[in-house]
C-alpha cells in the first residue's frame, strides 16, 4: 500500500489530470474484479449452509458472538474510507459545489451496494463464514473456484 500511495502522491504532484485518469483506471479496474467476483461466484453460493456460525458460543450469525462483531465491527468500516478526501481536492475541480456532491453520493451508492454483495457471496462460499473470520484474503476461495488458479494468483486479484 505505501508503494500505491507514494505513486498516486506522485502522479498528482506531476499533473492533476494525470492523477485523475490513473484513479479513474483504478476504480474501474477495481470495480470489475468485484463484478466478476460477486457474479462468478453465483455458482457456488448457497447461504444458508454456509453463512451462519458453527461457533461453540451458538451465536448463528456473529462469529464470536456480538461482542467480537463490535470489535471487529470498525476494520469493515475501511471499505468506506477516502470519501471524505474529496473534499479535499475541490480546488482541482471546475464547479466544486456541484461535482463534490454528486460525486460523493456515487460513492457512497458504489460503496454500499458492492460492499453488501461481496458480504452475501463470500459468507455464502465454502467454506463458509467461520474460516472467512481468520482469513487475511477471503476473496481467494471466489477466485480459485471461478478461475481455478494458485492461491498466490487468487490473492493477487483479491
């Protein structure tokens, strides 16, 4: 991530429009890995076998029950972050009083409708929500299924 972000500074200290089509290329790209994720994997969901918990504490729906879903509660909330960052570049922008809202009610629609399909998919994937709990890459298991690539390969599209 900090190679990324040395880059994306770089781009934009060099030429706006430049920093612009390079977020534009990343967000369409990132977008359709999430597609092809959420759509691909339409195959192998099946929700209710495998997204309610095995957990001993016979909590069904909350790995560890509701006070592990508080304290892990705040990691799901980085999808949503850098919405708040446009603001910050209204003076790159012709009309800022239009474009800033308009921009940030896209994302946040983008945000929440993507966020809530990869939930339903990877909790409805084997093998299931309990193992999705202790996975640094819980996209991998969508992407090895679809393309039927390593590991090493899924990880780098998740």
């Amino acid at each position: 991530w900090f190679i990324f972000y040395i880059s994306s500074l770089f781009i934009l200290i060099q030429s706006g429009k430049l920093f612009w089509r390079f977020n534009y290329f990343i967000a369409i790209v990132s977008i359709l890995l999430i597609l092809i994720y959420s759509f691909g994997c339409l195959n192998w969901v099946n929700f209710m076998k495998y997204a309610p918990s095995n957990s001993s504490d016979g909590n069904k729906w909350f790995v560890g029950g509701m006070n592990e879903f508080m304290f892990v509660y705040p990691l799901a909330c980085w999808f949503y972050v850098g919405i708040e960052s446009l603001a910050f570049t209204s003076n790159m922008l012709d009309k800022p009083k239009r474009n800033i809202p308009i921009g940030s009610i896209a994302c946040m629609f983008t945000l929440v409708c993507t966020s809530i399909l990869v939930l339903f998919v990877c909790s409805s994937l084997y093998p299931g929500v309990d193992s999705i709990a202790s996975s640094t890459a819980p996209l991998d298991n969508g992407f090895i299924d679809i393309f039927h690539i390593s590991v090493q390969y899924a990880s780098v599209l998740s």
